[in-house]
C-alpha cells in the first residue's frame, strides 16, 4: 500500500480509506489474510495504537473479521464488498460533481469530458 498521509484530517481516518482501497482493488482480497498491527504500523509508519484504531473501525464496519489468535482476515460478505463499492464509488462522482461544478461544468458536460479522456487513452 502507499502510505502517504496529508494533514487534511486523522491519520487513522486516511489509514481506513487506504485499507478500503486495497480492499476495492483486490490488493486485499475476500478472505485474505491481513498483516498483523504491528507490521502494518511499522509500514505505514505510524503508531500501533494509531493502526489499530484503524482496524477496528474496519471491523465494525464488516469489512475485516477478528480471528482471534489467528489475526484479521477481509470478510466474505459479498452484499458488504458490494455496498462499499457502490458507496465509495458514489461518493468520488460527487466529489468530482463538486469540483466539474466548480467550473460551471454540469455532470453531463463532465461525463462528456471524461469519455473523451478514456478514448484519447485508448488512442495510446
């Protein structure tokens, strides 16, 4: 994972964000095992106490499951994989809604915009 951290809200709250991340893009997949605390804050570099914050608002969330003495794993529930794409997805269009809006740019207009990138990339 990158972990690269901005001062723009809680380092825990970036670290949730990140884990969600690898989780969407497979990085971390259903079932997978993920690194223990200590690992994962030595990597991040961050404190222990920081990361486990981080994981066990993850795991209330659903998205992580306690093993015990056998660590975390990722869940299997694929309607809450499900429902963390949609809602992560939804959520990066209104913020790219906001930020076309910005510009006077409607989100049809944006749309647009953003075919056109997508057929220029396959252009290359």
């Amino acid at each position: 994972m990158n972990w690269k951290f901005s001062g723009d809200r809680p380092v825990y709250q970036q670290i949730i964000s990140l884990i969600r991340g690898a989780i969407l893009r497979g990085e971390l997949p259903p079932g997978g095992k993920v690194p223990s605390v200590r690992d994962l804050a030595a990597e991040a570099q961050v404190n222990p106490n920081t990361m486990q914050r981080a994981l066990t608002e993850l795991e209330r969330e659903g998205l992580l499951v306690g093993g015990g003495t056998t660590g975390r794993t990722v869940t299997q529930d694929r309607g809450i994989l499900s429902s963390l794409r949609e809602d992560t997805l939804g959520e990066l269009a209104r913020e790219c809604a906001e930020k076309f809006a910005v510009f006077g740019v409607s989100p049809a207009q944006a749309a647009e915009l953003l075919k056109q990138l997508e057929e220029k990339e396959e252009e290359i």
